[in-house]
C-alpha cells in the first residue's frame, strides 16, 4: 500500500511539474527567428491576449523589439524581471 501511494505521489509531482513549466515564460522560444528580441507578432503568437499598448509600453528602448528583460515584465507584469 504504501509503495502504490509513493508512486502514485511521484506521479502526480511529475506531472504537475511539466504543467507549470508550460506556463512559464520562455524568451527563447518566443524569439522565434533568434534575432535577441521579440517582435510584436511573435509575442502575439504565443500570448494573444497581449495588446500592442502593452508592448509598446514595455519597449523601454524604443527599438521595436522586446529584450528579455522587457519580455519579463509584459509576460509577467506582477513580478520584477
């Protein structure tokens, strides 16, 4: 009994696992073409509720490309990236 509860638990750890690192923000996938930014449409693909004011305003720099610290706070903006 106590071998089907630890792996039934073990499962359940795993698969949790794999969830939340679906959830998690990844700048490197998002950069579909690996240019070192994130353009509008490729973020818009991945996070279609994003809106172009919201990707304006993160681009701090004004480039037209979101670095991975400006990717963080658009795709995360509760947290400081």
């Amino acid at each position: 009994m106590k071998k089907l509860l630890l792996i039934t638990a073990a499962a359940i750890t795993l698969s949790a696992g794999g969830a939340l690192a679906q959830n998690t923000p990844d700048f490197a996938t998002t950069d579909g073409d690996k240019s070192g930014e994130v353009t509008l449409s490729e973020l818009i693909l991945r996070y279609p509720d994003v809106s172009e004011a919201q990707f304006n305003t993160a681009d701090a720099d004004k480039s037209g490309g979101l670095n991975e610290k400006e990717f963080l706070m658009v795709v995360t903006p509760n947290t400081e990236a």
